[in-house]
C-alpha cells in the first residue's frame, strides 16, 4: 500500500470513527454498564463461596465462580470508587 | 460583511486557537506525555474505564456537548448587534471555551478519573461537594425548563414539527427492536428508521398539526408540554436500549445532514450581513454587559461541557495528547456552529424590521426559515427545508432534555433517597423532575428562562475553572489562563444573575405577573437567588483552598530564607 492510500484509509477510518463515536458509542457504553450490572448480580450471587459461606447448593455457585473470578478486581473498584450523580451524565 | 468572510475569521480563530495556544498549554504547562497511563487503562473494566481512539470519543464529546444552545443564543443575542456577538463568540471560546472544556478533562485524568463530587471535596472542601452537587440539580432544572421550552415553541412555532417528532420517536424505537431484539443488521436499521424519520419529516410539511388536531389543540403549550414530559418519562424509566438510545442514534443522523447541507448552503449562496454590526448597548431583554455573555453560551463557554469532560470523556482517554483534539477541538467546532447560527440571524431578513418582528415570535422561526433557505440552495425544496429545520431544532433540545430528567430523577434519588424511600423509585423522582419543568415551561416568560439558564450554565463553567485552577495550584503549574476566565465568568453570570432576577421580582411586585406565571417567574427568582448564594458560598471555600495552596508553595521558599 502506498504512502498516500494510506493517508486516504486513514481518513476515511477517522471519518468513520467520528461518525461511530456521534451516532453508537453511547449505546455499547450503556450495554457494557448493563452488563456489568448483571456481573453485580452474579458476584452477589457467588459471594458466598468466596466467603467460604455456601448460600446456593454448592453445585450452582460452584460453576459460575469460574466465570465470575476473573471480574472481581474490576468490581472491587467499581464498588469502592467515590460516585455521585455526576457520574451518570455521561 | 459578506458570510464566507465571517466562516473564514471563524475557522482561522479556530486554527490559531487549537495549533498554536491549546498546543502551547497541553505542551509547556499541562505536559501532557503519550507514555504516561491514563486512568481508562489504568482502571480499565470495560464499563466506564476503556481506552478509546480519539476520533471516536471527538463524536461522542459532540453529540454529548451540541445541544440547542449554540443555535438558540446567537440568534437571540444578535439583538445587540451581529458583531458584539460574533467577537464573544470567538474571543470566548478561544480563551475561556477550549480552556474550560480541556482542562476539566486533564483534571479528572490527572485524578484517576474522578467526577466533580469527588474533585470539589479533595481540592477545595467537603462543604463545596454538598453545594456543588446541590449547585447542579438546580442547573439541571434551569436546563430543562429552557430546553422544554424550546421543544413546546417549536411544536406551536412550526406546525410541520409535531408529526416529524412522532415519525422520529417511532423511527427510533423501531431502531432498538431492530438491532437489539430482532438482531438485524445495523446498516439495514439505519437506513430503515432514517428513511422513516425523513418521510415523518415530509409528511408534516404536507399535513401540519393544526390541519391535523385542529388550531386548539395546535397551538396549546399544555398540550405540547406534557407532550415532551411523557417522551421524557419515557426515556426516563425505560430500558435505555428501548427508547432513548436508539432515537438519538436515529436523530443524530439527521443533524449531522442537515448541518452538512446547511454549511455547503452558506457557501453556495454566501450572503452578507444584512442586519447592523451594533444595535445599542442596552436593548429590551437587558444590557450587553452582562446579559449578552450569558445569552451566548455554548458556543462559547458552557459548564455543562465540564461535566461530560470529566464524568465520561476523561476515563475515556487512551493517551494524554488526546485530551486536546477531544476536549478543546470539539469546542471550537461547536464555536462554528454558533457562528453558523449567528449567519443564519444576521442574513435571512432583508431589514432590522423584519428580524424584530421574527425574534417577536421566537428563534425557532428564525433557524427554520435559515435552514430552508441553505437547504434550498443545495436543491431542497424550501416547505422540507423549513421543516427539517425545526426537527433539527427539536433534536437538539429534546436529546438533553430527556437525559437531564433522566439524571434529575437519579439526583432526586440519591439526595433525597435517605429521608424517604419514596425518592428512591423511579416513577415519584420522574414526576417531581417533570412537574418542575413543566411548571417552568408554562408559566415562566421565555426570554427571562434561556437567561437563567445560560447565567447557570456559565456558572457552572465558573465553578469548574475554579477547581481547575486550585488543581493547578496544588501542582505548582502557572495558572493564569483559568484563574482569570474564571474570575470573568464569575462577576459575569452573578451579576446576569442578580440582574434577572432583580428584574423578574419587579416584575412581580408591580404586579405586571398575574395568575398561574407567578408560578413559574416566582420558582426563577428563587433558583436564581439560591444559585448566586451557593456560588458565593462555593468562592468563599474556593478562596480558602486558594489560600491554602498559595500557603504551601510559599513554606519552602520562607524556610530557605
């Protein structure tokens, strides 16, 4: 590829990025944040296996933990960050 | 002055401003560095922490900041003259509108990505939080009275508006089906729920409300007004997939054509300036010293650009040197809509008569009729142009009204939320947020309304340099260039402030306000009362802190000595 049909792919890429960020990025931002929600859900659900507390029969808890785990650190912050209601204008 | 001359000054004020001082202060004094981490991938979780390229988050800080206001404002404040407000909106921007917007981003970048709660309470005081936070729900309320009422005036100024609105909404909600629950392709919704809108648009030029529902129905601001609360309680309790996102996605289509063709418009007709440079200094709706400062907001400066910078731009960031194009490039793109708005109002009237008698009726006639006309220059037909203009107009205004009663419900929520548990469910926080902005929007007197809102508005921005400047402080970093807009913008908007509602409480003593507007003007007053009193209390703590961080730079210098 030459200098200049970089240059050009490269501009359309920009184009399309803007067009993307005006039009669709507030929407993946709100389902990755309802996604996360759910996560809440089934860390709470978890909790008590971590805890070595069972509250669900073992078998249930037991097979989501796998899919939990690798989420945890991220929750932790996401739970211990100061928030107010200016968090959720954007 | 001819159009194309006024689109050229306001471009090379755009290029000098962005190249070469924002370059200067990311440079030399923020020192941004791409290697340093910021806090998106820092604390990335895939939620609100997320590296994003930056011509992504450039559309996202647009549609997030471009509301109504760059196009209202500059229509109105053309009363003092085209040229008083084309210097404020450039000289504001270029040095108080980038600076605000940028640094509320580096600011919470440079603080893990924290929000201005978070800021106020760590730079200047624990009190400051309280306030400002309190501070904000009242803007918010200005903010939706000032937009609900622009959406209400558009359904009764331009009677093809209505039925466009409806074919939006439908377009929109069909859009969320279509890609979230039918799973269809997205190009294919697109291009669907678009057409839909543009043939809703069409239809209402040819099948206006009043041809419809009948003049009564037409022309009443209640029945307009609950209109735009219900698609707000909407937008405020459903899924967010299901109504409010996908209709701005729609929408958002829509503005970008339509400012696309508008601006190739301009240059295909370029006319000149047929309005005067300078009316007088002080005119009906109050002095051009403070009033036009605050009737121009975004465009210029605006606070609620601050709290998009630093709640969702900022944890956004992939490298540092992104914070410039993203923070202070998207403001002085919208400081070329307030330029194109302005043209708009200073060209499309043959005389200064003409003008007053449209400004009479509202700016929403005005930005319709200059829409049609650069539409038409392009080839569409003058009837579609028009009403593509008021749905473009609606769009705005609409997009943040209906996410303002959405945060309104969450604030009622959490201030709220400890004294009765009744705050806390969705539906009570709704109702009281509408029925606040319903009582502004029918019985506030419009003019007084966009001016409370635009002296909150560029409060709020006040507030937020404030506490660019004490971060600055705190780091040692010459602070100047937000210390003394900031110090503009306060003596600015308190005084609009304290004017307007001088102005208003006359009104109302004299009894000039009768019947259900003492409602709404009596509410005003006392916004814009608890507004000046919380801003002082706010620069009072501000000071404080100031004092504080001056204190500690001095205690090496003193202790060598």
């Amino acid at each position: 590829m030459t200098e200049e049909e970089k240059k050009k792919r490269g501009f359309f890429q920009a184009i399309k990025e803007f067009v993307y960020g005006m039009a669709a990025h507030d929407s993946y931002r709100f389902a990755m944040k309802t996604r996360a929600s759910m996560e809440h859900l089934f860390i709470l659900i978890t909790m008590g296996d971590m805890l070595g507390v069972p509250i669900l029969p073992p078998y249930y808890s037991l097979r989501l933990l796998p899919y939990v785990v690798p989420q945890i650190s991220t929750w932790k912050r996401r739970m211990l960050r100061e928030k107010d209601f200016t968090d959720g204008l954007a | 002055m001819n159009s194309v001359v006024v689109l050229i000054i306001g471009f090379f004020v755009f290029f000098i401003g962005y190249r070469y001082y924002a370059k200067y202060i990311d440079a030399k004094i923020i020192k941004s560095d791409p290697k340093r981490t910021t806090p998106a991938k820092m604390y990335m979780d895939g939620v609100e922490f997320m590296p994003t390229s930056k011509n992504i988050l450039f559309g996202y800080q647009f549609k997030s900041i471009a509301g109504a206001a760059p196009v209202i404002g500059p229509i109105l404040a053309i009363q003092w003259g085209w040229l008083p407000a084309l210097l404020w909106l450039l000289l504001g921007a270029f040095f108080i509108g980038w600076v605000h917007d940028y640094s509320s981003a580096v600011v919470a970048m440079r603080n893990e990505g924290a929000s201005f709660g978070g800021l106020s309470y760590k730079l200047i005081s624990p009190r400051a939080r309280i306030i400002l936070l309190c501070f904000v729900y009242f803007f918010l309320l200005l903010i939706a009275g000032a937009f609900g009422a622009v959406v209400v005036n558009a359904a009764i100024d331009q009677k093809s508006s209505p039925v466009a609105w409806l074919f939006f909404t439908i377009g929109g909600v069909l859009a969320g089906q279509m890609i979230y629950r039918w799973k269809k392709d997205i190009i294919l919704a697109t291009v669907v729920t678009v057409a839909i809108s543009l043939f809703g648009i069409w239809l209402g030029s040819v099948a206006p409300s009043n041809n419809i529902l009948g003049e009564g129905i037409a022309n009443s601001r209640l029945v307009w007004a609950i209109a735009a609360l219900i698609f707000c309680y909407f937008a405020a309790v459903l899924p967010i997939w299901r109504f409010a996102l996908p209709i701005n996605y729609v929408t958002s289509y829509i503005v970008f054509l339509g400012l696309l063709l508008g601006i190739i418009g301009v240059f295909v007709l370029h006319p000149n300036f047929t309005l005067p440079a300078y009316t007088s200094f002080d005119i009906k709706i109050g002095p051009l010293w403070p009033i036009m400062f605050v009737t121009i907001g975004c465009g210029a400066v605006s606070g609620w650009h601050s709290i998009v910078s630093s709640s969702g731009t900022a944890r956004q960031l992939e490298y540092e040197t992104d914070a410039r194009p993203v923070g202070g490039g998207v403001m002085f793109v919208e400081m070329m809509l307030g330029v194109f708005a302005l043209v708009i109002a200073g060209t499309i009237y043959a005389s200064s008569s003409e003008y007053t008698a449209a400004i009479a009726k509202g700016p929403i006639d005005i930005f319709a009729s200059g829409v049609g006309k650069f539409l038409g220059a392009v080839g569409v037909p003058d009837a579609f142009g028009r009403a593509y203009g008021s749905v473009m107009l609606i769009v705005l205004a609409v997009t943040i009204l209906q996410l303002v009663i959405r945060f309104m419900r969450v604030a009622t929520s959490e201030m709220l939320g400890d004294i009765s548990p009744i705050f806390k469910n969705v539906h009570i926080g709704t109702i009281i947020a509408s029925l606040l902005t319903l009582a502004l929007i029918l019985t506030g007197w419009w003019q007084y309304l966009w001016i409370l809102f635009g002296g909150a508005n560029q409060l709020m921005a006040s507030m937020a340099l404030m506490l660019m400047t004490a971060w600055l402080m705190s780091q040692g970093k010459p602070y100047g260039w937000t210390f003394y807009p900031m110090i503009f913008m306060f003596f600015t908007t308190t005084t609009a402030l304290i004017v307007t509602s001088y102005r208003l409480f006359k009104q109302v003593c004299s009894g000039a306000v009768k019947g259900e507007a003492l409602v709404g003007n009596i509410l005003m007053i006392l916004v814009g009362i608890f507004l000046v009193i919380a801003a002082i209390i706010l620069a009072v703590e501000g000071i404080k802190a100031f004092s504080r961080y001056r204190a500690l730079r001095t205690q090496p210098a003193a202790a060598v000595a």
